[in-house]
C-alpha cells in the first residue's frame, strides 16, 4: 500500500466532510483553499478535477496519487 503526504489527506478528508455537510458548492476551489490552508500549492488541475470526482463517488476516498507539481519539501 502506497503512503502518501497527511497533508495532501487532510485537505482531501476537509473537503469531503465539507461535501457531505453540503456547505461547499464550488468542491475544487474549497479544495485548493484546504491546501493553501496546509501551505500546498498546485497547479495540477487535473489532479483537482480527479479528487473532486472521486470525493462525489466516495466520501471515504483516500488518495492514490499526488499533484504532478507536488514537492518533496511539503513532506513531513
């Protein structure tokens, strides 16, 4: 099993549960301010397009990829 940045998760796990409270309507912006809120920037709109798709599929989604322009650095 892959293991990936608990940064990445939790901005992933913020908006899901924003999701499910039906308090965010626009999942891809509150996602990418959940990862500015964790000092992550992307550029990877696809990879947002791709989590937001996979939140409305699975509200336990856990992710199996990082953005393309995800920096070791943002590791802890």
């Amino acid at each position: 099993m892959a293991t990936y940045d608990r940064d990445l998760q939790a901005a992933v796990d913020a908006t899901s549960v924003a999701h499910d409270a039906g308090t965010a309507e626009d999942l891809e912006s509150y996602l990418r301010q959940q990862l500015a809120e964790r000092e992550i920037e992307t550029n990877d709109d696809a990879w947002l397009t791709y989590v937001v798709e996979q939140i409305r599929a699975d509200p336990n989604y856990m992710i199996d990829r990082e953005p393309e322009d995800f920096e070791k650095r943002h590791r802890r």
